[in-house]
C-alpha cells in the first residue's frame, strides 16, 4: 500500500500513544518501587530501634545488677566486723576507694570487692585485705586464675611464714620470680609452698630460701606442685631423724643452720661411700619415699640454694610483669570493660 501523508501521520500518531502509554505504565512501576523501598526502609529503622533499645535496656541492666553486687559486697565485709556507725562508713569509704583504684589492672570495683570479700574469707581482717588486695589482683592477672583462688593461694603463703599483709607485694613478688627461675607457673609454685611452707617455716627457713628450693626441685621434676609434697617429707624428716643421719640442723648459738649447710651435710655423707651404691642406699633409706626424691634433688643439682636464691632476684618484678601484661591488646580491652 502506498505511502500518503495521511496515512503517516495515522501512524505515528499510534506510535506516539503507544510510547505515552508505556511510559505511564513505567512510571507506575516506579512509584509502587518506591513506595515499597519506603516501607522496607521504615520497617528497617524499626528493627534497628528496637535492637538498640534492647542493647541499652541489657547495658543498663547489667550496670544496675554490677552497682548493687558491688554495694551488696562490701556491706557483707563490713557487716563481718564489729565496727558501726562512723567507723563503718569510714572503713566503707577506704574499701571503695581501693576497689575503685584497680581499674588499671582490668577489674571493676565490684571484681575488685569480690576479691576483698575472698580475702577476707581466707582469713584476713578488711584492713589487712584492703593492703594485701593488689596483690591478689596481680596475681590473677598475670596467671589467669580466679580471684579467689590468688586470695587463698596469696593469704596461704602470708600466713605459713608469718609475713603481715602489708608484705603481700615481697610475697608476690618472691613466688613470680622463682616462676621465672624454675618452670612451673607462679599459681603453681604457691600451691607448692601450700604443700611445704608450714614444715619449712617451723625450721626456720624463710620464704625465698623455701621457694629456692622449690625451684631446684620443679628444674628436676617438673612440678613445683609435686615438688612442694617431696620438700614437705624431708623437712620432716630432717626434724625427727637429724641424728640418724649423722648431721646438725643447728648451729653453736641455736640458730637453724642454712638449707645450703644442711644438704652440704648430706652430700658429704653420701659422697663418703664412694662407689658403694648398697650403703647409700641404706642411708637414704632413713627418708620416706618422697623425702627421698626431695634429698636426690636438691643433693644432685649443679648448684647451690644461694646461687639460685640469686637468680630469682635478678627476675622482673610483679609490678614491671603486670605493665607489660597491661600494654596488651588483651590488657587494653581488659581496662576498657
């Protein structure tokens, strides 16, 4: 059929209302979009609403459940005391004030009133917990153990050597070293002084001289824990069977001799029998079993109690440890909670 003008313009006419009418329908498309994205966006800012306000909500509340667990401990030290009225407030105004002052060694003041509490259920008086409370602190810190477990193991070695609390850093800081010195942990070496310390301070033997010991004895057995029972057995022994033995714990004017002289005893008499294995045997016979691996130790190690004394003073302190702990990422977040 031939072209006219006419019958162009018919077409493009239809041309025109087929494109208006596609672009009406687009544009319809467009706007149910829309209003769709405005209704999953409103739907959207609803969940994030109500989960922050849960996340506050939780925040909160375990803010309030902190605060009253806090209070709630030390009015329990406090009531423990006979003290009421001023002096209550006082010592309560002194046990937050310490609580609230560990926050350098990652705890809040409701952990750092727990480990009060476990302090003083350990057997010290609020004062004494107030002064020995850093310490148990640090050696929670540096060990990764409960507070309550550096409560006891701390308060344990205080009172076996008959140390005050205000020499709870010298304690600490005397069980760290030799963990340094030896190979088990420091919660380790205080469980071995658990074991032996109340035998070894009846011989009048001190707290490093002890823990030196221990060392020489983990270096052999691998266990300051286990070491602490054989130390335990030979201190006994040494009380009880000192004559049998052929040797003096004592010197002139009645002073306990050095564990250093005592074993030098014991070396000597040992190294008397020369090749003859049956009559060192029957000597080390005199010992119990565990007392005997306390004596082979300590008799065959390349080196004296001072000497290793020595080494365990010349390790970092708890103080420089728990700076370097601290300076983490661990410890920083731990400081931030």
């Amino acid at each position: 059929m031939p072209f006219t003008l006419a019958s162009l313009l018919i077409r493009l006419s239809a041309d025109i209302k087929n494109a208006v009418s596609e672009l009406e329908e687009t544009k319809s498309h467009l706007s149910g979009l829309r209003d769709i994205a405005k209704t999953a966006a409103g739907v959207l800012l609803g969940e994030l609403a109500h989960d922050a306000l849960g996340a506050v909500t939780s925040v909160s509340g375990e803010a309030a459940q902190g605060f009253m667990d806090y209070e709630q401990t030390l009015t329990k030290i406090i009531s423990a005391t006979s003290l009421t009225g001023e002096e209550a407030e006082k010592l309560r105004q002194t046990l937050m004030q310490v609580s609230e002052s560990q926050t350098d060694l990652g705890f809040s003041a409701a952990e750092a009133a727990a480990g009060l509490e476990a302090l003083v259920k350990a057997g010290m008086s609020a004062d004494e917990a107030a002064q020995a409370l850093r310490s148990a602190l640090s050696l929670a810190r540096l060990e990764g153990i409960r507070t309550e477990q550096a409560a006891g193991l701390l308060v344990q070695t205080l009172t076996m050597f008959n140390l005050s609390a205000d020499e709870s850093a010298r304690a600490l800081d005397a069980i760290s070293k030799a963990a340094d010195a030896g190979i088990d942990t420091a919660a380790g070496y205080a469980s071995g002084l658990a074991n032996c310390g109340a035998a070894a301070a009846n011989m009048g033997l001190s707290l490093e001289e002890t823990l030196a010991a221990l060392v020489e004895l983990d270096k052999t057995y691998g266990s300051a824990t286990e070491s602490g029972t054989y130390l335990n057995a030979m201190f006994k022994d040494l009380i009880a069977k000192a004559d049998d033995l052929g040797i003096s714990l004592y010197n002139a004017d009645g002073s306990m001799k050095s564990l250093d002289e005592i074993i030098q005893q014991i070396r000597d008499h040992v190294a008397s029998f020369g090749d003859d294995q049956a009559a060192i045997n029957e000597y080390l016979s005199v010992f119990d079993v565990r007392a005997q691996r306390a004596v082979l130790g300590l008799i065959n190690y390349q080196g004296s109690i001072a000497e290793t004394m020595g080494e365990m003073e010349e390790a970092r302190g708890v103080q420089e440890k728990v700076n370097m702990v601290m300076d983490t990422t661990a410890g920083k977040l731990a400081k931030q909670n």
